[in-house]
C-alpha cells in the first residue's frame, strides 16, 4: 500500500483527518485529503455556532460542502460535535434558559442536525471535553443548569434521530490513565449500565513531543473491554520551535507508536489527524512557539512522521 488510506484498510482500520472548510479550495490540499485519508472531521463546521447560529435556525451550507466532498472521494464522515461549552452562541450560554428549556433546546440542536445528516455520517461526538482535569464534571451551562443528566439526554436524543451512526464521548488529557480518564471511565460505565445509547470513546491525543503516556494501551484496552469502540480522534506531536531534524525523527517515531497502539487493540477503530500540515495547525495559535505538530509541513512535503505513520499501518 502506497498511501495512507490503503494501508489503514488493510489493517481494518481508518485513518482521517480534520479538514478546515477554507481549504477546499486549494487543490494541493484537497489532493492530499483525498489520496491520504478515507475518514474526515469538520474542523469547524459541524459545530453548534456554526449550525445554529440563532435559535432553531439552520446552516448546513458549509457542513454539506465536507459531506459532498468525502462522498465524491469514497470517505467516511466523523461528525464533530453536537454538545460542547466551546463554539457554542451566546443565545445558548447567556439565554437564561431554565433546565427544561435548555434540555429543550438542546434534543432541538442534536435532532435537527442528527436528522440532517443521517444518511452521511458514521460517528457523531455526541459530547465533547465534559471533564475538568480531576475527573469531575466540567461546569458548562449544560451541567449547571440541566445537571449530568443531560449527557443521557444527549445520547437518547442522538441515537432516536439516527440508529445507525456510532455514538461517541470525545475529551482530551484523557490518553493515559489519570484521575481524568478515571473519570470518563466511571462515566461511561454507568452510562452502560443505564442502557444510554453509547458506542464508542474518542481520545483526542494532542501530544507533546516525547511525552506520549505510556499507559495509552492499557487505557484504550479498559474502554474496549467495556464493549466500546475506541477512537484517536485528533492526533498530533507538538515540539518547541524551531522543529530540527532531531526532533522531527523523534516524532515521526512517535506517530508510529500511536498507529501502533491502535493496531495493538482490536476495538481501535482508527486514529485521525487534526489536520495533516503544519500550515493549517491550531497550535501555534494556541501555544506560543510550539508547533511543527502535523504530518505535512507548511508546502505540504510529507515530514518524517508522514513515512513513519505509513510504515507502521504496513504499507511503504
Ligand atoms: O469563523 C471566524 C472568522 O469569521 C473570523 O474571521 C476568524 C478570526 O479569528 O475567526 C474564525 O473563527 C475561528 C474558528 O476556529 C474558525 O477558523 C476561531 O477564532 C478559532 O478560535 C477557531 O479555532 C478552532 C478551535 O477548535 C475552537 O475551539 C480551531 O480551528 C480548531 O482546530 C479547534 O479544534 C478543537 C476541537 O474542536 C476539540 N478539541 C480541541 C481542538 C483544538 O482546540
């Protein structure tokens, strides 16, 4: 196998990659989506300020752009992601919603969008980033006005607008094992045990550069061995600029432990990358002077990483 998504399916796997709506029309970037990967996520477009901007009001434009464009290319769609606290409008956090009335809007939002998209997409993160670092439950809105119930709640609510498409809890810092991963673990086996509709657990492993915990097996293993399918959602390695030859070896030896870990457990359905160029990265924004994360640089030449990730799914 010569590219990444032939090697991926001859393992059972997928490999995917976020996909930033600006870029669809740049014909290197979309040549590599497309050859490289047979999964994608909407970096951005398929969350809620995105598709409803105001209250029951619709925008599918740029989600059904990513949805025309994986189909035309034989690609899998990874929705992203029906409740979170972040890129939610303010009519949803400052609304004055009581718990009714935000339970309400809320089985509004996931039914019209679930509904939407029903015959396109395979996994929906249901709820994304719910935990604080200890294990207890983030304070959204949602939380503190409907209480944890309104995780159940969103899951039945997904699950009654489409039968099919897995349903998943995504958070990040939960890669190894910790007192958040604890958390999330506790969380979705009582969620078994109540019988909500839950199918799989996404770790979003935005890693730092020689610090991939050394427990990521055995902590995919727990979750598989709950039933569950267990994803890596938005993978990638980021080092303190600038990136060296030294570095960028180290990191390609790092994707390739990941790819390997997934391979190791059979309920890793596929690992995706959170973008594929440094160019197009969240990290420098986010982090002063990291970046260097992705499998492509900022032209779009395949690093290290790039070889080392196809290597390891068997192809070369
Ligand atoms: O859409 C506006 C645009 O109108 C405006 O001109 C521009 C000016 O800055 O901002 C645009 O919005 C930005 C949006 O990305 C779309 O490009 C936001 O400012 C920016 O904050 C937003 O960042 C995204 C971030 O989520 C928001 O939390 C990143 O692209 C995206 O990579 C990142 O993805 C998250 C996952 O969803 C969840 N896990 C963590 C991951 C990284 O933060």
């Amino acid at each position: 196998a010569a590219t990444l998504r032939e090697a991926a399916a001859a393992q059972g796997r997928f490999v995917g990659t976020a996909i930033a709506d600006g870029k669809l029309s740049n014909t290197t970037y979309t040549n590599i989506a497309r050859t490289e990967f047979d999964s994608v996520t909407a970096e951005n477009v398929m969350k809620w300020d995105t598709l409803e901007p105001s209250r029951n009001s619709f925008n599918y434009a740029p989600g059904d752009r990513l949805v025309n464009f994986a189909q035309a290319n034989d690609q899998q769609i990874y929705g992203h992601t029906l409740v979170w606290h972040s890129q939610l409008p303010s009519w949803v956090t400052n609304g004055g919603f009581n718990a009714t009335e935000l339970n309400s809007v809320m089985t509004n939002h996931i039914t019209n969008v679930v509904t939407h998209y029903r015959d396109s997409i395979e996994y929906w993160d249901v709820v994304n980033e719910v935990f604080n670092e200890d294990g207890t439950l983030r304070g959204s809105v949602f939380q503190n006005t409907i209480g944890q119930g309104y995780i159940a709640n969103a899951f039945r609510a997904a699950r009654a607008a489409d039968p099919d498409a897995k349903l998943c809890i995504n958070d990040y810092n939960v890669e190894g094992t910790n007192a958040k991963s604890n958390g999330l673990y506790n969380l979705v086996s009582s969620l078994l045990n109540q019988g909500v509709p839950i199918d799989c657990v996404g770790l979003q492993s935005h890693f730092i550069l020689d610090q991939i915990p050394s427990t990521l097996q055995a902590n995919m293993q727990r979750f598989a061995n709950l039933g569950l399918e267990v994803n890596i959602t938005e993978l990638d390695i980021r080092m303190t600029l600038p990136a060296d030859s030294a570095k960028l070896s180290r990191q390609a030896t790092q994707y390739a432990s990941v790819v390997g870990t997934c391979l190791a457990v059979a309920n890793c359905g596929g690992i995706t990358v959170w973008g594929f160029g440094d160019v197009d990265s969240w990290i420098p924004g986010v982090f002063d002077g990291q970046g260097a994360a992705c499998l492509y640089d900022n032209n779009y030449a395949p690093k290290p990483a790039y070889n080392a990730m196809l290597t390891a799914f068997g192809g070369e």
